[in-house]
C-alpha cells in the first residue's frame, strides 16, 4: 500500500463528528471514503459512486503547496460532501485538514500564505459562511454572519477587503396584495425569467464589499444596492465573478445588467469596474459585441485585464476570445484575433511575470493547457497528450498546477512543467487498480461532406476481436459540448465498456475543439448534418467484425436526448435500443417552455410562428415528434421534475407517444433532480434501470459477447 493510500485510509477511521470540532458544521455524519469491494473487476454503480471527488485546487503564493478539496458520496443517507485537503508540490505529505458534516469550497490563501479562506455550511445558520484556518488546519473561525450565506468570494490582494456574493429578495411588485397572505402559495408573475434551470426565482445573488480586519468582516456594502440584476449570473456563476485590482482599490465584477423578457432572450453580460474609494462603477466591455464577456483575471502588476469574450448575441457556444485590455488607456485587444487561433478559451491564469496567460482550450478531441506570449501571440501547447486539463494555475519558474481527468479515470492533480506533466495526488489509485478498464481507441470517420471525425471508441475490459459485442452510440448534449477526454458520473463510458459494450463517441457536427466553423455549423441544422455524422459513426464500425450489427443502441441526454428522438424515426433499423434522459421531443413546445430563450431563439433560428423564417420552419419541421410513425425500437426516457431548462413533460410525451404507438417503453421519473441526476441513490438506480433495459434488447441472450461462428 502506498504513502497516499495509507494516509487516506487512516483518515477514513474517524466518522463522526464529537461536539463542533474547530467551529465547523457539527450536526451529523461525516461522510468518509467508502469501503467498497470490487468483484471481478466489475464497475457496478455502487463502485462509479465510491469514487474521490477533487473539483478545486488552489496553490499557496510560493507555490509550494497546494490546498484541494476531496468530495466523497454516502450512499445510505444519500448526501455527499467535500473536506480540504493539503499537499506539497512535489507530491509528498498530504494530510486532510477539515473534518465536519458540512462541505467546504471556494479555498483561498491569505495573509500571504499564513491562512487559508474558505466557506462551509453552518449549523447555526443553515447556510454557507466563510471560515479561515491555518494551513495545518488548526485556529478554524467563522470570520461571517450574513444573513442569507456566502455564495462566493474573493479577497483583496492586501486582504482589507472581501467581495462576496449572496442573495437578495427581488424588487417585488405584488407586495402589497400579498403583505396579509403569508400562507399562500401563489405566485404573480408578470414577466419572463421566473423560473432558472431547477428553481423559481425568488432570489437573486448580488455583490458585497466588506472590510475585514483579520478576525471579522464587517461594514458589507451592496456595490449593485437597488439594481435588479444577477451577480454572479444564474445558474452556475461563482468566484471567477470577481477580480481584485493589484492595489485592492478596485474590483472588477461580471453582470448582465437585464430582467424580464430582455434577460431571458439576451447573453450580453459585461465586466464592469467598482472603485471602491469614490463608489463609482463604469462598464469596460461596452464595446466587445452583444454575447458573454466573463472570467476576469488583472495582471500581476494590476496594469492589465484578461477575460474570455464572446462576440455573437444569444449564440451561447460562440468562440470564446481571449481579450486584454490596458487598464490605463482602456485598449483592448484579441489576443485570439491577433494569433489566428480558431478555437475557444475555456479557463484561463496569468504567468507570475505579468508576459504571457496560461489558458485550457478544446483542441481536436482533447482539452491541452497552452501558454501565449502576449508580445507576439502564439498558442504553444506545454500540456498535452490524452487529457482533458482544467483549473490551470500559473506558478513561478514555468510551473502549471491542474487538475486532469480521461475516459478512464477522474480528475487528479497534477503540475506542469518544461514539457513534463505528473501527477501529485493519486486518491482513486487503489480503486482503479482493481477495475477491469477498456481501452480508449481514437478513429478518424469519414463523414458524408467528405470530412473526417474523431470518434472515441471505448472497448469492453476483455476485448477479444474474434467475437462480436453489443455497442452503443453516445450521443452529447449541449448541443456544443466536447466528447474529450471526459469523465462523467452519470454517462460514463467505462461503466459502459466494463458491462460488455463498445462504446461509440463522435465528436459530430456542433461541438468545440474542431474550429469556429465546425462548431457553428449546428445551429439551424437540427436533424440536420450533425445526424449524418452520427449514422457515419455507426456505418463505420458496423464494418468491424467484432461489431454486432444486429444489436446496436443509441444513448443521450438533453440534445442527445433530442438525438435519440430524431434518430428513432430515421435509423432505418440500425438501432435495437435507446435511451433518452432530458430530451427535446416536440420543438415547438420547447421554444416556448425553456427558461433561457435566448438559446432556443438562435440555436433553434427562432419563433415557429415565423413562417418567413425558412431556418426557423426547418428546424420545427425536424422535430421528433413528427416522426413518431416510424419508430421501431424499444425505448426508454428518463426525467427530472425540477428540470426547467428541458421540462419532463417533453420525455413524458415521448413516453406516451411511444406506448400508444406499441412499442415497448419504460419511464424512470425523478420528482427531485433537474437536468442531472445527482443524488446518489437516484445516481444508483439510474444506472440499475440504463443496463437492466440495454442489456433485455442488446443481450438477449444474457450474454456480453458471442463467437463469430456462433453469430
């Protein structure tokens, strides 16, 4: 057993929290990595859920050591939570930290490396509050007491100030036809964005400054006090909201500054510069185009600012542009424009020197880390190979801290350096040894306009090319999300593999990594070429001899849930299965159901009632639901009722449509999830009814794999 393993196992014997251990949460169980039993190097859903979590990792100032958090699941109370986590550079003395029943996130160093901020949930006010501690974990103090929590923050360079995000009562009309009713539950709703992603809005986060003396925040100002607006944006925005000037006298926040019907057709948010000495506030990316301007990042010397910007109103998968500005002349220039770099930036640092940005960007069917010299732009790649790299941090002598994850194993930390990438943590070795792991094949498909596709294949553990397997087309979502070197809890293609499928992942038309164009092509063309490409995948491997043709299924969620709709009624007998999580079913319904319009009215090209519209009518003319006379194969869909990007009655009438045309379907509903299904005994039993269904129509037989001379 190695050094690593032995330190965490040894930490897994405490379970229980004894009294409010360091000003932490005390009320309930600690949850612990599991002890799970691998059998046969079979990956269960049991085994998917046992897995380390590592979703942030954060070096101190002299870059010697790295502060991480290691969420794990507890499937009998079916909650999880993260504890934070230390490690050397080098690899060497990982220790844990915390020890509560609540989750910490959002670690920051302070005090020039002496503390490390953080928040966590807090027993006494049944929110989150920020909390700091001594890198050994000792002296843990609860430094806040806001009222409604701590989202997110950042601290000032000097440490004299704290920006935080929390949430605010929205200027409510109705407040005086409801001021007598506190019983009721009904809402008044006049206008559009009343409901975001898996909640209806009845608050909104908003920006605060506070001072803070080493012991206490205090004096916390709204910087946005009487503005309707989101800040960070709904549904996902955190910490890279905010960027702290050099000198800590300004603050740079991201806002899209709309409500109502104007925000929910509108990806327009702007950076905009709160100085805190005059209170003034001005915006800086009035002139960047009408899309997303986000992750703002100052320069080491505070002289320049760095943020990724897209350019295109509404087009939510637009290039995303690396753009600096000179904060003293307010020039801005593209970095990306400069280099003629055809790809998006998807998280980005500066180097120590202040000369160059370090950046994470889809490339060709991997995320790499690359480095550009602003002086003559170029996008050189110093991390690469079959990875996807994220949360890249810049340290002195060249050094990247990240985290990297494949098909074949989840996020690690690792370091970059002079070509050389290794990893320091290794917290699912001992798990991952014991599995059975397919191997992860890249092949080149050629597609019907002459191009070719990367297409990740992944093969069952005990491949054998004499016999024949079952496969499985994978569908993504999105529409314009990557098929990299993904690791996913829910679509994993190891699970996958590990059960007697070769998995089939084409990076098809829409998705990032392939150039503008590529990506772009998508919208406007449901149903259209990015279905070609699918059925090119399947023909391609249906002429490998191991590939059972007669048992092949099609899978995916939200657009690749719309996916397996459309391509139920024009497989023409390749598929004998599908599956369907959070689709599209009826186009016109979703144009009008979904939350954030603005996606649906460019993606889709806009309103069905346009009959000028020929984009537009194509796209609605394409819909599954048309189609519904030639589906053939059993099916089975599965929602969630707190889904409001892709309602559940979209897949309940799929369901139906199904069942009354006759053919065989099952339904898996989930009152308590969204668009994912995270909890993890829903994560269990997901995956228990997805192989229990692929496995009755794709081995009949009961049997992963049949000889050749057998078929």
């Amino acid at each position: 057993m190695n050094k690593l393993t032995t330190a965490v196992s040894a930490i897994a014997l405490s379970t229980l929290v004894t009294g409010c251990q360091n000003g932490l949460n005390s009320e309930g169980k600690i949850i612990e990595k599991p002890d799970v039993q691998v059998v046969n190097g079979e990956m269960t859903p049991e085994i998917l859920e046992a897995f380390g979590r590592i979703n942030e990792a954060v070096a101190s100032p002299d870059g010697s050591k790295i502060a991480f958090t290691l969420a794990y699941d507890d499937i009998a109370t079916d909650k999880s939570n993260a504890e934070i986590y230390l490690v050397n550079t080098d690899g060497t003395g990982m220790r844990r930290l915390t020890r509560s029943a609540g989750s910490e996130a959002n670690i920051r160093w302070i005090d020039g490396g002496k503390r490390i901020a953080f928040i966590s949930d807090c027993a006494e006010t049944k929110n989150r509050q920020l909390y700091t501690m001594t890198p050994e974990g000792r002296n843990i103090k609860k430094v806040s007491n806001v009222e409604n929590g701590v989202q997110c923050f950042e601290f000032a360079p000097d440490g004299k100030h704290v920006v935080y995000g929390s949430n605010i009562k929205p200027y409510n009309k109705n407040e005086e036809i409801l001021k007598d009713l506190p019983l009721t539950s009904g809402r008044v709703v006049d206008d559009l964005m009343y409901k975001h992603w898996d909640e209806w809005v009845t608050e909104i986060p908003h920006p605060f400054v506070a001072e803070f003396d080493g012991n206490y925040i205090a004096n916390a100002v709204d910087i946005m006090k009487d503005e309707p607006y989101e800040c960070p944006m709904k549904p996902f925005g955190g910490a890279e909201t905010f960027a702290w000037s050099a000198d800590g006298t300004k603050l740079v926040y991201t806002s899209r500054k709309k409500t109502g019907k104007e925000y929910a057709f509108s990806t327009d948010s702007n950076l905009y510069l709160y100085d805190l000495s005059s209170k003034k506030t001005e915006c800086l990316t009035a002139s960047t185009g009408g899309g997303y301007d986000t992750h703002p990042v100052f320069s080491p010397d505070g002289t320049k600012l760095a943020w990724m910007s897209m350019q295109t109103p509404k087009y939510e998968s637009d290039q995303n542009r690396l753009l600096v500005m000179d904060m003293a002349t307010r020039q801005i220039r593209n970095i990306t424009a400069e280099a003629g770099w055809d790809y998006s930036v998807e998280g980005l640092c500066w180097d120590p020197d202040g000369k160059s940005i370090v950046l994470n960007a889809y490339y060709q069917g991997t995320m790499p880390i690359f480095r550009v010299n602003l002086e003559h732009p170029d996008f050189k790649q110093i991390a690469s190979g079959v990875w996807d790299y994220v949360n890249v941090q810049a340290l002195a002598d060249n050094k990247v801290v990240a985290l990297r994850h494949s098909m074949s194993r989840p996020n690690e930390i690792c370091v970059a350096h002079n070509g050389e990438v290794a990893d320091i943590t290794s917290v699912n070795k001992e798990l991952l040894s014991q599995l059975k792991l397919g191997k992860v094949e890249k092949k080149m498909v050629p597609t019907t306009d002459g191009k070719e596709m990367t297409t990740w294949v992944v093969y069952p553990s005990d491949f054998d090319p004499s016999k024949k397997y079952p496969a499985i087309l994978y569908c993504q979502g999105g529409p314009q999300q990557a098929v990299s070197q993904m690791w996913s809890y829910r679509w994993n293609f190891q699970i996958m593999a590990n059960h007697g499928y070769i998995v089939i992942c084409p990076n098809r038309r829409g998705l990032p990594g392939f150039g503008t164009e590529w990506n772009h092509q998508i919208s406007g063309d449901y149903g259209g070429q990015n279905m070609k490409d699918y059925l090119s995948a399947v023909d391609y491997m249906k002429q490998e001899p191991y590939v059972d043709s007669d048992r092949i299924g099609a899978i995916g969620a939200s657009y690749g849930g719309f996916s397996v709709y459309w391509l139920a009624g024009h497989h023409e007998g390749r598929f004998a299965a599908l599956v369907a999580h959070a689709g599209i079913f009826n186009i016109e319904a979703q144009y009008l159901e979904t939350e954030e319009m603005w996606f649906a009215d460019y993606d889709i090209g806009g309103p069905y009632w346009d009959k000028e519209n020929a984009v537009a009518q194509r796209t609605y003319e394409n819909s599954p639901h048309r189609y519904v006379n030639n589906w053939t194969a059993p099916m089975l869909i599965t929602v969630g009722e707190l889904d409001y990007r892709i309602l559940a009655s979209q897949g309940m009438m799929a369901f139906n449509a199904a069942k009354m045309h006759g053919l065989e379907a099952e339904m898996l509903v989930f009152p308590d999830e969204n668009h994912w299904v995270v909890k993890p005994q829903n994560a269990i039993l997901w995956q228990r009814v997805f192989f229990r269904f692929l496995d009755k129509y794709l081995k009949p037989d009961n049997n992963a794999s049949a000889t050749l001379a057998g078929k």
